[in-house]
C-alpha cells in the first residue's frame, strides 16, 4: 500500500520562503534555482490564495533566472490576481514588494512601480501592528526595487525604517542585512549627490553609511562572504565620499582583489563600478594621473557583469559614465559609441518618468494617509468610544434616511433602571461597565439587521427594520431578558442590572407617516411609563406590556 502525503504545515511553507527570498537576494542564480527546485513540492501542495501567490511570485523570479520573459509575465499576471483574495497584511506587502523587484528586474518599470506604491501604503498599515519579519522584508525589498528605479531616496527612507523593525526582531543576520543595506544606498545616493554638486549633504551621507557599515560589524554576525565582501567595498566607497578619498582606495582595491578571486558575477561588477568611480574622482582631484584609462578598463568590464547579471539599471550607468569619461578623455568617436549604446538602451527619457513615478510614489502614500486620517475622523464623530456603538450623530444620521410609511419600522429606546445609583454607590468605573456590558448584551441578543446606538447617557435607541409592534414587542423583551438575567455579580452592585424599554412602530399603510422625530418622541413616552410601570419591561402603544410584572 502506498503512503498517502505527508500533512503540510505552516512552518514548511514559511521554512521554504525564507529559504527562497535569502537565495533571490544573493548573487547566485544557481542558488535560487536549487532551492526552487527543492521547495516546488511543498509549494504546488499549498492551496491557501497568499500561499498561491508567492508560488507564482516565486515562479516569476525563476522564469526571471532562466531568461523566459513569457512565463515572468504570466507567473506575475497570476499572483497578483491571487492576492485578491488575501487580507492586507505584512505578508501580503513582502509579497507585491517582491512582485515589484521581479518586474524591475525584468524591465517592466511602470507596472513595477504601481506594485511598490501598494506593497508600501500596506507596509504603513502593517506598521501598526507588532513587527515582523514580514514587515522588515518587505521594507528590503521595497528598498531594493525603488534603488532599481533609480529613487534613491525613497529607497534609504525604506532601508531606514526596514533597519528599525529589524532592530526590533532577535534575528541578527536580519539586522546586519538591513544595516548593509542602509550603508550601501546611503553610499550610491551620496555619489549621486556628488554628481549634482550637493557635496556638503553628500558627505553627511557618506558618514552615515560608514556608521550602518561599523554597526553591521559590532553585530557580531558571521556573513557569507560574498555579503562581506558587498559590505567591504560599500564602506570602502563611502569613506572616499566623504572626502578621504585616499583612505578609501586601499581598503578599495583589496575588497576588490578578494571579490574577483571569490566573487559573483554581479559582485565583481559592482566592485568594477566602485572602484572605476573613485579612480575618476581621484583623477579629477589630480587633473590626470593615469586613472582614466584604468576608469574606463573598470567600466568596460563592469557593464559586461551587470549585462551578464540582468541588472540593466547598473548597466545602462556604466554606459553613461563611459560616454562621459571617454568625451572628458577627449576621444568623441569612443564616446559617441558609448552614449548611442546608452540611448539604444534606455529608449525613451527615463529622467521625467522617474520624476512622475516619484511624484505619483509620494502623492499616493499622502492620499492614503490622509484617507486614514478621514477615517478615523469620521469614526470619532460617529462612534461612541465607550461602547463601541455608533452615537446620538450617527443614529439621527440612520433615522434622517429612512423611509417611514414604504414599510412597517419599529424604534425602542431603552433606559438603565436607577443607573444614577451605580455611580453614587459603587464607583463612575463601575458605571462605565454597566454601559458597556449592556450595550454588549443589547448587541448581542438583537435580531439580524436590527441596529443599536447609544443615545445619551444610559440610553441605548435600537432601531428594528421592517418590524411589526408585534415583532418588535417579542424582539425587544428578548433584549430586555438578556440584561436581567445576565450575571452582574463581579461587579458587586447592590442590585442586578435591568432596562426599562419603551416601543413605537410606523406602520407600512399610514397616510401622512410620521417624522422620525414623533416616532421617536412617542417610544420615549412609552419608556416613561415603563418607568413608572415598575421598570424592568417594556411598554408600546394601548399600554400593551410584556416583561417582569407585566399582565
């Protein structure tokens, strides 16, 4: 006989993800490749939608590795409509944050920018919450996709608060992940900086990236040694931005020595890039010096590595820089070379795009929060905060839409019986209980559809739709049964809690209905001689009765 399937966890699904997201951040396709194959199993058995969506999430990044532009699209096409049926969540913005990187890195700017504005106005709403690892992932690789896009620096503001929330976790490798990141966006932004002539903000972030560097190496962690080696020539380069150029070129060159000895494809074009931009910074500080011509070897090579990795951003820099490094070195016909490739390339003016993805990135997390703000605004003018029920505001706001005479409705108000004396003899702690357990109870016990706001004080309005006084009459003796027979012993009151409640109904065939105003006025009458009736029941029209003592 043969065994049936092994019953699949939630660990096993959450072990093969973190397996999956450490292997698509490192320079090593194979890596990633070996690792899909080895979780596709514990992943096509997955039938929850979120689960469904990071297997095509995940599927996109290997169609990405094997140079299948057809199944990226598909495989992004089919995640995103998997996660319409999830919740928001952390989870749910590492997983369009992901979604985003994929589709930077296969050169789908815009939709990739759409992806990242959701994954973050999530991330906002996820920060609320108690943090995870969700939340700092997706901070990662939001980073990640925005440095992508050449939004340097929206990319450190996400590096930055993705630090904190690592900060607040006990994983130290997600914590010297993070402060790598943060030390080498603040590096690339400073060089950009350089480049406008912001040399003062460019050096304060250069020294801020020296400090994430430093505090990434008291951590203690043991990285692999591609990440140390990342991490050695980001330093390297941000101690050169911050001025000491000469203090960083030695420290430089044997980061860079080490990396093309040991290092990836992508790494060793990256420490190609770094190093073929300080050589150029030093060259212009010495007008010359012979480092030009090594620049531009570096450059050569590095747009080679980055063409190799698929980083088509870093590519198209070196193109840039070389164009521009070859024109300063006055050889035009090497530099026109270099900018028509640039221009090829790029296809369209990147400059005024990346200024309107900026913009529209901004504008809608304002608008968000701003929606947030509304949101909360309109609950505090609706809602009562003691109970929870919606207010006196929000019930005449229920009451000025209904259509009274269209169909039978019925509104009961109910009072607390001698309420005054909870607070004079226990305590206005004790008061506010009683409010709330029986706003509870009124909740609670109420027919579907009927709806209950707190009116005043110790009054509660409930208002029954479509309710006979007949209906209403059985429904609102139920409500009142729930208090009376409640158990209100651990709050040691003198005596057990009771409402008295008054009943009015519009009926479906009146000829002139009445106002919501007469209905309401004539259920509060009805309340009043429930009162003197002997409390603890309820009273509509023609005096008719039920409850305690009723006849």
């Amino acid at each position: 006989m043969t065994p049936g399937p092994e019953r699949l966890t939630e660990g096993d699904l959450d072990d093969a993800l973190w397996r999956l997201l450490s292997a698509s951040d490192r320079d090593d396709p194979a890596a990633f490749t070996a690792e899909h194959d080895r979780a596709a199993a514990t992943l096509d058995a997955a039938t929850d939608p979120c689960w469904s969506a990071w297997r095509h999430a995940l599927a996109a990044r290997r169609g990405l590795v094997d140079g299948d532009p057809r199944a990226v699209a598909a495989e992004v096409s089919a995640a995103r409509e998997a996660l319409g049926g999830c919740r928001p969540s952390a989870q749910t913005a590492l997983t369009l944050a992901h979604l985003a990187h994929v589709e930077v890195a296969a050169d789908h700017a815009d939709t990739g920018m759409v992806l990242a504005i959701d994954a973050s106005l999530l991330t906002q709403t996820a920060a609320a919450e108690r943090p995870s690892r969700a939340l700092h992932q997706a901070h990662l690789w939001l980073a990640l996709t925005l440095a992508a896009l050449d939004l340097e620096e929206l990319a450190v503001a996400q590096a930055l608060q993705g630090s904190r929330v690592a900060d607040q976790l006990p994983g130290l490798a997600d914590r010297w992940r993070l402060l790598q990141l943060c030390a080498q966006q603040h590096a690339e932004l400073a060089q950009t900086l350089h480049r406008r002539g912001e040399a003062e903000r460019a050096r304060e972030l250069a020294r801020t990236s020296v400090d994430c560097a430093e505090a990434a190496r008291a951590l203690g962690w043991e990285p692999a040694h591609g990440d140390q080696d990342l991490l050695d020539v980001v330093q390297a380069w941000a101690i050169a931005c911050r001025g000491e150029v000469e203090d960083g070129l030695g420290p430089l060159r044997r980061a860079h020595k080490r990396v093309h000895r040991d290092g990836g494809t992508w790494l060793r074009g990256y420490a190609d890039l770094v190093l073929a931009r300080l050589l150029t910074r030093l060259a212009h500080d010495r007008s010359g010096g012979g480092h030009d011509a090594e620049a531009t070897d570096l450059l050569v090579d590095a747009a080679g590595a980055f063409a190799a990795a698929g980083d088509r951003r870093r590519y198209r820099q070196c193109l840039l820089e070389l164009g521009q490094g070859t024109a300063a070195m006055g050889r035009p016909a090497e530099a026109l070379h270099w900018l028509e490739a640039y221009r090829a390339d790029t296809g369209r003016a990147l400059a005024r795009g990346r200024e309107l993805w900026a913009e529209m990135f901004v504008r809608r997390s304002r608008l968000r929060e701003a929606e947030r703000q509304n949101a909360h605004l309109r609950r505090v003018a609706l809602e009562d905060p003691l109970t929870g029920l919606g207010n006196r505001r929000s019930a005449e706001r229920r009451l000025g839409s209904m259509r009274l005479g269209a169909e039978p409705v019925s509104l009961a108000v109910v009072d607390i019986d001698r309420f005054k004396a909870v607070n004079d003899d226990t305590s206005h702690s004790h008061g506010d209980e009683v409010l709330r357990r029986v706003a509870d109870l009124l909740r609670e016990h109420c027919r579907t559809g009927d709806e209950v706001y707190r009116w005043a004080g110790d009054e509660f309005l409930v208002v029954l739709p479509r309710a006979t006084e007949a209906q209403a009459l059985t429904a609102v003796d139920r409500l009142r049964a729930a208090v009376a027979d409640a158990d209100w012993g651990e709050l040691q009151l003198p005596e057990p809690v009771t409402v008295s409640i008054g009943v009015a109904t519009a009926t479906a065939a009146e000829d002139e209905p009445l106002g919501w105003r007469s209905l309401f006025d004539t259920a509060d009458l009805h309340l009043f001689t429930a009162k003197r009736g002997g409390r603890n029941r309820v009273r509509t029209h023609g005096g008719r009765t039920a409850g305690e003592g009723a006849p």
